[in-house]
C-alpha cells in the first residue's frame, strides 16, 4: 500500500506516513503555455551489489510477513502467464506507463506478464478510480492491492472478510488494484509500480532496505534493481504457492546462487532489524494526529533509537531527517545541522545515493536564502542525475528549479532561464496540473534574496 502523495518528503515539503495495515498499497494536464511534458528515456536500473546470504533474509522476511507484522502461513504467487488489465477511467498516461512496466517484468524478472485483450477477464484489474473513491474504501492509501475482487465497490463489503484476506490466501488468482485517475503522472505510475510488483511478489515494506520501493519511506518511485532480483527470485521454478517458510528458506540458496552469481561471495552484513518503537516514533512524528511537541519528541526518540541501535545506515539518517523537517520553521540552524547529519549518513550506506538527492534540495534551499549560489551549485550537481536515472520526475525538476535561483545568484541569467525553462516539462509529469506546476515554481523562486 503506498500511503504517500509524493515519496519521503514532498520535495521542499514533508509527507506523512500512517499507520501500516494488512491491505498493501502507493492526470495529465490539460492544454495550457507551460512547456510540453517530458517522460523518460530507456531504464537504467543498477544490479544490487549484496550478500546472497542476505538477500535471502530479506526474501523471507518481505514474502512471509505483512506490513503490519501479521506472518503469512504459506508463500504465494501466480502459477502461470500473469494477464492483466485496466478498468474504470485511466489518465492517458496509465498505457504507456503500464507496458513499460510489463515490459521490465518480463526482460528484468523473467516473468510471464501481458495485456488481456480489450474486453476479456485477466489475473489482475487494475481500476483507474477517483482519489476520494480511493479514501473512502481505505483512508490515508494514495492505492492498494486487494486479492479476490475486481471492482472497489466489492471492496469495503468484503473488507474484513476471509475473501480479501492476504493471510487466508494460498494461491493469487484474481486480485485487483486500485489507482487514482485525477493525480499527476507520476503519483500514478509509482502506485503502479509499487502494487504491480506486490500483487505479483512480496507483500512486505521494510524500512532496513535503502535500495527498493519495498519500504515504508517510499523513496524509490519504481521499480529497483534489488526489487527485479526478488521478483525473479518469486518466479524461481523452484518455489510453488503453499510453500511453508522453511521449504522455501531451503530452496533460495540454490536460487539467488544461479540469478545473481557475484552475491555468493560477498559477506553477509546482516542488518538488524527495526524496532516497532522506532517506526511509530517515525510514524507519530511525520504523521497525522499529533502536534507539534509531540511530532518534535517522537522524531527526538527515533533519533535515540537509532544511536542505542548503533544504526550507522539509511535509519540513523532517516531519523536525523525527521528532526530538520519539524525544526525548520523554528530553528532553521538546527535543522541545517541535522540535514547535514542525514547526508553524512546516507553517503556512508550502498543504495541510498537517492535519498541524499531529496536532502540535497534541503540544504540547497538553505543556501539559496543565504545568497549563496555558489554553494547551492556544488551541492545540486551530483544529484540531477541521480534524480533522472532514478526517473523521479517531481525531484529532478525540484533540483532543476533550484539549480536556477543558484545561477541566478551567480549572475548568470541567461542559463538560469534555460534550466528554468527545461524544469518545467519534468515538473508536468511530476506535479501534474498546471497550478500545482506554478506554485512549485512559486515556491522555490521565493527562497532567492534577489525576488525580495
């Protein structure tokens, strides 16, 4: 279930996670004189560079437990070509977006996925519906994946009932997804990206991956490296639904030795787990329904976690995030220290080169406000591309826009404008509408010191 609007912050802004359950989940504009929309190019996936011995452990721990904790019984999956297809009323953008996907499915994972002909029945719906529609079934999922329905007016119904129960399911043969039709273009493909690959594979987040969509700070917007080699692993001729956790625990060494050879002599790190406490202080301090001391002591306590965890990886920065989110408007200086903190962090830990792109709009924007252009540059450079490899369209423009106040500040116009002006074609894929375009660029032109 993906239960955030845009991944990890909203750019300058922050998300808010909620509570997990056991259901998982994650518009083109209309005419208008903003540039025409950019898209992306061919994938550009990095292969997981991991100890075979881990990658097993993470297999188990995603297949065989629920984002709520809840343990599943048995492995499931689809026995056979996987057929799929789209209802209610998609934005023109959902079809390309969707074989792109299927097409990645079947030459990254090896899996037999394809479109069910207009009008015929298929293993999967996906049904394009309304935001509100989506709320009022499951409130605070941006989308879901329920199994054994077709429609979301089956749904809520059947909501806490053995026919959509993951844990009472022993083999997926119709499940349906649903997707919001009036978000940008990029809100939709993520959901589609994020519940495709847990209608088809694991039906688990886990905050201790840095490198998946299969983790609740919902930083990587498509599908990953890491997260094709699982699915692969999924479909493994040696696993079958009904499989106890043991029966297959026993096959995936045999199996990640053949799909990914050069993790058989890496050693293990094996990461720790993560403690309930530390993900509801997350949770509590990012989320609905607290104020603002109580968000401000639970992102204190997440940070406490961390150091008594002695967490050097993604968590310990993820913590030191939260506290520069809630303390930006009060004590800019500390939240500056803490965003540096994060960086540090994540530069240490393999896989997170995306999450120092979302800190990186931070601490540029700091430096903006300062009249530090030159600064601001060096800070941005490294991570464009990192944003447009990773094709997170609402980040890349964000980096791109505030890569033009910096030079601006530098005094060099001309190349502001062009930068400004190539920021908003991704800015349409990523934010959508145009006013949501235009307050983005609002936003960020306002940091500069030469727009008063």
């Amino acid at each position: 279930m993906r239960r955030f609007v845009l991944p990890f912050v909203l750019l300058l802004n922050a998300c808010v996670p909620v509570t997990p359950g056991d259901t998982p989940s994650r518009a083109l504009p209309q005419t208008s004189d903003l540039p025409p929309m950019k898209t992306f190019g061919a994938p550009r996936p990095e292969a997981p560079v991991k100890s075979n011995n881990d990658l097993a452990l993470d297999f188990i721990e995603l297949s065989f437990q629920l984002e709520s904790g809840r343990d599943l019984p048995v492995f499931t999956r689809f026995e056979g070509p996987i057929s799929v297809r789209v209802t209610g009323a998609p934005p023109a953008s959902l079809g390309g977006d969707l074989r792109r996907l299927m097409h990645r499915l079947r030459t990254e994972a090896g899996i037999d996925i394809y479109e069910a002909a207009p009008g015929n029945s298929a293993n999967i719906t996906i049904e394009a519906v309304s935001r509100a529609e989506i709320r009022r079934a499951l409130p605070h999922a941006a989308c879901f994946v329920v199994p054994n329905i077709t429609t979301i007016r089956e749904y809520k119904p059947n909501r806490r009932s053995t026919r959509t129960s993951w844990s009472a399911l022993r083999k997926r043969e119709k499940l349906a997804i649903f997707l919001p039709n009036d978000a940008s273009p990029q809100e939709v493909r993520d959901c589609l990206h994020e519940e495709l690959a847990q209608a088809i594979g694991p039906l688990n987040d886990l905050y201790r991956l840095p490198d998946s969509v299969f983790n609740d700070d919902n930083v990587h917007t498509v599908l990953t490296g890491f997260d094709m080699l699982m699915l692969k692993a999924y479909y493994a001729p040696e696993l079958r639904s009904g499989m106890t956790r043991g029966q297959v625990a026993l096959m995936l060494p045999k199996i990640f030795g053949r799909i990914n050879p050069r993790g058989e002599a890496l050693p293990a790190k094996f990461a720790t787990r993560t403690p309930r406490a530390w993900s509801d202080a997350v949770q509590t301090a990012l989320g609905p329904g607290a104020n603002a001391n109580q968000r401000r002591a639970a992102a204190a306590r997440a940070l406490e976690i961390s150091q008594a965890m002695g967490w050097q990886d993604h968590r310990r920065a993820f913590a030191h995030y939260a506290n520069g989110r809630l303390l930006l408007s009060s004590d800019p200086k500390a939240a500056q220290t803490h965003f540096r903190a994060a960086d540090q962090y994540y530069a240490a830990t393999p896989g997170a080169t995306l999450h120092r792109a979302y800190v990186a709009t931070q601490l540029a924007a700091y430096a903006i406000t300062r009249g530090d252009g030159d600064a601001a540059m060096l800070i941005l450079s490294r991570h464009i591309d990192e944003a447009a490899q990773n094709e997170n369209a609402a980040l890349l423009s964000t980096l791109l826009l505030l890569r033009a106040e910096a030079l601006d500040l530098q005094g060099r116009t001309a190349e502001a404008r062009t930068v400004r002006l190539d920021s908003l074609g991704w800015a349409r894929y990523g934010f959508g509408s145009d006013w949501a375009v235009r307050a983005k660029l609002r936003e960020i032109s306002s940091l500069s010191p030469l727009k008063g």
